[in-house]
C-alpha cells in the first residue's frame, strides 16, 4: 500500500485540474450550448463533453489500456482485469450550478481497484480548489489535512443530501428528508455529490446521504470522505436495510444514530 496509490493520485490532480482549467475557461461560451439527459432539468453543457474528452485522452497518454468508465461517454472497454485499475469520471459534477454560477461545482477523477476507490481528486474549477485521498495515505483540501467533526448528537448535527433528477423520485427522497428535519440541526442541498462528500470530510457538516448516485459521483469523494475519517457506506446489496443506492458519509461519532434515523424516515426505500 502507498506508492502505487500515490501515483495514481498525482495523474487524476493532474489530469483533473487540466479539465477544470477547461471547464472554468469555457463557461461563457458552454452554458449557450446546453442539452438535457433524463428529464428536462437533467443538463449537459458542452463543456461537460469537452472535459470528458480531455481527461480521456490524457489518461490514454499518461496510462494507456486502462479502462475509463465517464458520465458521458460511458465505459470505454470491457473493464479492467480483475486487481487492474479503473478509472471514474464525473466531468462536471454540479452541472445545474455551473449552469447559473453557483460556484459548487467539480470535476471528479478517481482510480478504483476492483470497484474500491484507491485514489481521488475533486478540483473546484471557480475557486481552484483540490481535494485529495489516496487509500491508506490520508485526505488534503490542497496542503491542508482533512479530519471529519467531532459530532456526537444527531440532533446537533449538520446534514447535507442531494436529489435525482426524475420528480417522481425526488418526491418519495423529499419525504424521508422531511422525516429527518426535525431531528438534525438542519439540512443543506448545495448540488454536488463529489463535493458535499468532501464536505464531511473538512467537517463543513456532519454526515451527508444521497439515494441513487452513479458510480462517477461518488468514486473520488467518499474516499476523501473515508481517509479524513469518515464512516462510509457506498451503494451495495442493501441487506443493512439502507437500500441498494445509498451513500452515506458521517462523523464516527453519530453514524449509528444516522443510519438508525434514515432506516426510520424509509431512507433506503426511495
Ligand atoms: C448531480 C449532482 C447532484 C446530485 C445528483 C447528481 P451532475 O450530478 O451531484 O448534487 O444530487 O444526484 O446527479 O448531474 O451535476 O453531474
Ligand atoms: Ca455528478
Ligand atoms: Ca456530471
């Protein structure tokens, strides 16, 4: 464990600020040139695409015959060969506030050994902010060393959470979120799952779950999460009764209570 993961993680810094370079340059001229996937408010600029495009062809320079799995061009091969290296991509993870110049938005790069994330990087294209993980070497917001909050009552915490795109579904996810109000010291929705992962990480909250997150939202920042101490729970078979979909990153000190808490407002069933 460490050089390898070390290696990896300077090629996604390197080819994630490259992209965010990209994606902060073109916006002018990208928000004009705007699509839409699953539903009307579901959007794809071209920079999402362009950025893609960028990161994969430097991966194919920097590290060639590794697989890619990206948001909009899919997986590029077969996948990797079991203990070989994958490589997930989220181009542009807050597309609707890039879109409006909200500016909590990220490019999203990590390498995963056999579905576990070894090394990650979120870069912040407005502010140029990097986030870091590398499995068993530790999380970095740029230089800084990240540790998650010393929270110990759900009711004193912090909670952040997204929602999916489709209304029907982001109905039943508002109800369980609802259910949870009243218990937490409040909600926040600042529509970034790569970044509200890291988040938990610098104690900006508490504890975040989202309910059906792809695999390129979350592959960086839960192990940003996870290496800054975080107890994290990626999507899986769902036996815990927090359903196959769920990502859920908290403070050690009040997972149990959250995790409890979520399985009690129907969380895992949205
Ligand atoms: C979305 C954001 C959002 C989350 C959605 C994701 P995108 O990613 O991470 O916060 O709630 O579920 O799809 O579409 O901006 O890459
Ligand atoms: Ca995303
Ligand atoms: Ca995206």
């Amino acid at each position: 464990m460490g050089a390898q993961e070390l290696d990896l993680l300077r090629v996604a810094v390197t080819v994630a600020r490259e992209a965010s370079s990209l994606v902060e340059s073109s916006r002018s001229s990208a928000i004009t040139d705007v699509d839409t996937k699953s539903s009307e408010t579901d959007v794809v600029t071209a920079a999402d695409k362009a950025a893609e495009r960028l990161v994969r062809d430097r991966l194919a320079e920097l590290r060639p015959g590794e697989p890619v799995l990206g948001e909009e061009e899919g997986e590029s091969s077969a996948g990797a060969p079991a203990g070989g290296v994958c490589w997930v991509v989220d181009p542009i993870d807050g597309t609707v506030n890039y879109l409006y110049g909200y500016p909590w938005y990220a490019v999203s790069v990590a390498a995963q050994v056999d579905g576990v994330s070894v090394a990650g990087a979120v870069v912040e294209p407005a502010s140029g902010r990097v986030w870091t993980a590398a499995r068993g070497e530790g999380a970095w917001l740029d230089d800084r060393p990240l540790r998650v909050s010393g929270a110990d009552r759900l009711d004193l915490s912090l909670v952040s959470t997204g929602f999916a795109y489709r209304p029907e579904r982001r109905r039943r996810q508002a109800a369980a979120i609802a259910g949870l109000l009243g218990r937490v010291r409040d909600i926040r929705r600042a529509g970034a799952a790569s970044l509200d992962l890291c988040a938990v990480a610098a104690g900006w909250v508490d504890a975040y779950a989202e309910h059906g997150l792809s695999r390129w939202d979350w592959a960086a920042g839960a192990l940003v999460a996870e290496e800054a101490g975080a107890i994290v729970r990626v999507p899986g078979d769902g036996s815990d009764g927090l359903g196959a979909e769920a990502i859920i990153a908290s403070a050690p000190g009040v997972a149990d209570e959250f995790h409890t808490a979520l399985r009690e407002v129907g969380f895992g069933v949205v």
